[in-house]
C-alpha cells in the first residue's frame, strides 16, 4: 500500500464541513485529494475542459500518490477505502476538476463494487473461490500496473435505467466469453485500459434476462473492440465518453468483476451503488459557492480588489446559496453513511432523494452564482462558467438521473411491493 502523506500547507474546510468526525485514515485522504485539487487539477482544468482532452496527468498525480488504489482492499496493497470515504475524497476532487472526479468514480466504484461491495452478495462457495481469484486479477493490475478502469454501461436504450436487459451480448465459449454489441458514452474512453462492461448472457433457447447481466472486464487492446465517433459536449469535456463497438471480442473467465447473475442481485440489494456519480456533484455545489464568496469579497486574482458584498442583495443570495448548500451536504452525508446491503424503505427512498437533491442543487447553485456575481464572473477566464456547464450534466445520469428518482420515489411510498391496483 502506497503511505498516503497528509499536506503540510494551510488547509480549506472540508466537504464535510470542519466540525465533522472523521476517521484519521479518511482526514488524510480527503487533505490529499484537496491537494492534489488546489496545487495540481484546479489550473489544468480550463484547457482540458477547452480541448475536450483526458486529465491524464491528473492520473499520474493520482497512480503516484495512491488515489487510484482507493477502493482496493488493504490486503490487496490498496488503501482500503470504504464507500463513505470514497464519496467524500470524490467530492474533495470534484471541487476542483468535475471530470477529474466523474472519471474517477468509474475507475474507483469498479473496485468498490467487485471489491467491498460485493463481499455482502449471497454466493456459493464455488462463486466465492473463482470471485477471490479474479478479484486478485483486477486489483493487481490496479496496484502494481496502474491499470484505469472504466464502467460502460449506457447503450441509448432502456437498460441502463433497468427497465430491460443490456442489447451487449455475451455468449459462453471455451475458456471464457464472446461479446457483441455498442456501449454510449463510455468515460475515459480516451484512457482506460479496460472496460466494465454490463452485458447480457445469452442462453441456448432462453429470452435475455436483466438476471442474466455479467459485468465482465473488456481489455482496450482486445481485437474487435473499436472507439468511436467525436466528443463535443456542452459539460464535462474531459471525461471524454465516446461510443464502444464490440464485434466478437473474446474474453477470458477472469475478465468477469462478479460472477454470473451477481451483478442483478447487486443492484437489487444494494441501492446506493448507483448513487455514485454523486460526489462530483457535491464538489461542483461546494466550488460554485466558495468562489461566489471569494469573488463578493475581492480575492479572486484579476477581478479584485473591487469587494460586492456590501449590498443586501448579494447577501441575501449568499443565504439562499448557503441554505441550498447546506441541505445537500447534510442530505449527502446522511446518505453515504447510510449505503449498506438491504436497506430499509426509508434509507432507500432517502437515497434517491440525496441524489435528486445533489444533482439538481449543484446547478441551481452554480446558477444562482452566476445571477450573483455578475457577468464578469461568466467570462471563460474564470472557471465558474466551467462548473455551470458541468453541473447541468448530474442529472442525465442513468440509472438515477432526476426524473427517475422521481418516479420510483413516487412509486415506491404509495406502493409496497407487490401491490397493484385494479
Ligand atoms: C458527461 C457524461 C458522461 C457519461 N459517462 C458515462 C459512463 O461512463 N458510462 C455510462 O454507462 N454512461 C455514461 N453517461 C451516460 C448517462 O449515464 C446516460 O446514459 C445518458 O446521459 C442518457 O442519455 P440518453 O439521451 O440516451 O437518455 P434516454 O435513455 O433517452 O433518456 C432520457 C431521459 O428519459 C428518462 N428515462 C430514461 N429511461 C426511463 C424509464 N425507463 N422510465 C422513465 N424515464 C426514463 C431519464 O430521465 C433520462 O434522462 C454519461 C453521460 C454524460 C452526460
């Protein structure tokens, strides 16, 4: 395990808030990720964003320092994150680069889910034996080759909301699988050196089942795996999600992240797997309002010293900000503490509400932090335009964007399961 080294320099508030109980383990990590943000992601940020380019040097930052092993288990040689230290050291980043920290959510949850996650699922003891083995396979490959995951799921259709099983096709052959089919808007597709792919397994006289989901590890370099089509977003340009074409792509048993149906009871388990994407937004919420506060009081380099804080107007949208801020911290928080197997009703609703709220307030923040600052504060040299545009994506993402996790926290309070109307 690389010796995470906590900064000497003068620090800012934490995500979390100054006055919350961290564990010293989760205090030095989240001080790295705020590090790294300040001293290395923040003053890339514009151009990446600009050129629509990967961060790969943010990576190297994050390989070097041990970031990229997060979610790895100790014993493994990672840092043995769990997932309230995740979402927190994501957000540390998304305060500084949202792609940065949307990227790193796929990479990190990938060894969070086949890793920490999955040591809750139901298995038999043959599925536990061959899940250690490959587990050991994905891990090494992170710690010692630095390898970069990415999570592919959304194919333009219905199941990456989970209403239908994944088109991605996956045939059992000798040794291994051969996979057919077309993943959008894969992250990282510029960088990660494989993919985890939601796929289904097609059975010899069976319709496809979403029970039959495999979430199987695609090399970049397999043959027949083409990347395609441009990359020209309105936000998060540097997550680079570019379209994947499978044309018989072999392989082997070990490229499976769980074993065979887990992937389906994962899903139906445990809920806050898919809130995730989150964090990045948490930090987009918190950079919008710290920098309105910087630029109020005259301290952002090159528009100062001119201070706007004197009107009551400003102050009283620096209150509507801080209220909004605070609602989605608190609601955040309560959620990444809560993320465990089989919640209950409550827990599970309050999860589809934390998601609502952090993607939906991140850019009614960042909104309202234009309306304050005024226009000045929109021009391209400054990045709060950058966490507007960024802060409108949250809510597109499948499997819980917005209007989703309205529709299943209406449908799940008026109905228990299994009941239906006349
Ligand atoms: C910057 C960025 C990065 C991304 N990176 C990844 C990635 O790495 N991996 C990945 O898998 N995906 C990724 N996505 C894709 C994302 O998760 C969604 O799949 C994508 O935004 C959906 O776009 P769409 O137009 O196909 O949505 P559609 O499927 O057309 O849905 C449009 C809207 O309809 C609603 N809707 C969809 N299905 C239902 C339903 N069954 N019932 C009711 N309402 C429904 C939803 O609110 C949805 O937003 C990324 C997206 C963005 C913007």
């Amino acid at each position: 395990m690389t010796d995470v080294q906590a900064p000497s320099q003068p620090d800012v508030m934490p995500i979390c808030g100054d006055d919350y109980p961290l564990t010293e383990k989760q205090q030095k990590l989240m001080a790295l990720a705020r590090q790294l943000g300040r001293e290395k992601f923040a003053p890339r940020a514009a151009q990446l964003d600009r050129d629509a380019q990967f961060p790969f040097a943010n990576y190297d930052d994050m390989r070097d320092s041990g970031l990229l092993a997060l979610c790895v288990p100790e014993a493994h040689g990672g840092q043995g994150a769990d997932y309230a230290t995740y979402a927190m050291v994501s957000a540390e980043i998304g305060r500084y680069c949202g792609a940065t920290a949307l990227t790193f959510n796929m990479h990190v949850c990938t060894m969070l889910w086949s890793g920490l996650l999955s040591e809750d699922l139901e298995m038999t003891p043959e599925q536990r034996a061959s899940h250690r083995q490959h587990q050991a396979t994905h891990f090494a490959r992170v710690v010692k080759d630095a390898a970069i995951y990415a999570q592919p799921f959304s194919e333009g259709g219905a199941a990456a909301s989970g209403a239908q099983p994944f088109g991605t096709i996956a045939v059992k052959v000798d040794g291994g699988w051969k996979i057919n089919g077309k993943k959008i808007f894969a992250s990282l597709s510029d960088a990660a050196d494989y993919f985890g792919v939601l796929c289904t397994e097609k059975k010899e006289g069976a319709d496809l089942s979403r029970r039959d989901t495999l979430y199987l590890a695609i090399p970049r370099t397999a043959p027949g795996l083409t990347i395609e089509g441009d990359w020209d977003p309105l936000g998060m340009r540097a997550t680079v999600s570019r379209n994947l074409i499978f044309k018989d792509v072999f392989v082997p048993d070990d490229a499976a992240l769980m074993p065979q149906g887990l992937y389906f009871q994962a899903a139906s388990r445990w809920p806050h797997m898919f809130m995730t994407l989150s964090p990045t937004y948490m930090g987009i919420a918190q950079a919008a309002y710290d920098f309105t506060l910087a630029y109020l009081r005259g301290e952002i380099p090159g528009t100062g010293p001119v201070k706007r804080r004197q009107f009551a107007t400003k102050q009283i949208a620096v209150a509507e900000m801080f209220i909004k801020l605070e609602q989605t911290r608190n609601l955040f928080l309560r959620a990444i503490e809560d993320a465990k197997v089989d919640p209950s009703k409550s827990t599970r609703l309050r999860a589809y509400a934390a998601q609502y709220t952090i993607m939906e307030n991140a850019q009614d923040i960042a909104r309202l932090a234009i309306r304050t600052c005024g226009g000045q504060s929109m021009l391209k040299s400054l990045p709060l335009e950058r966490l507007y545009r960024d802060a409108r994506c949250g809510s597109l993402m499948l499997p819980w964007t917005a209007e989703l996790c309205m529709d299943r926290i209406g449908r799940e309070a008026l109905y228990e399961p299994g009941e239906k109307d006349e």
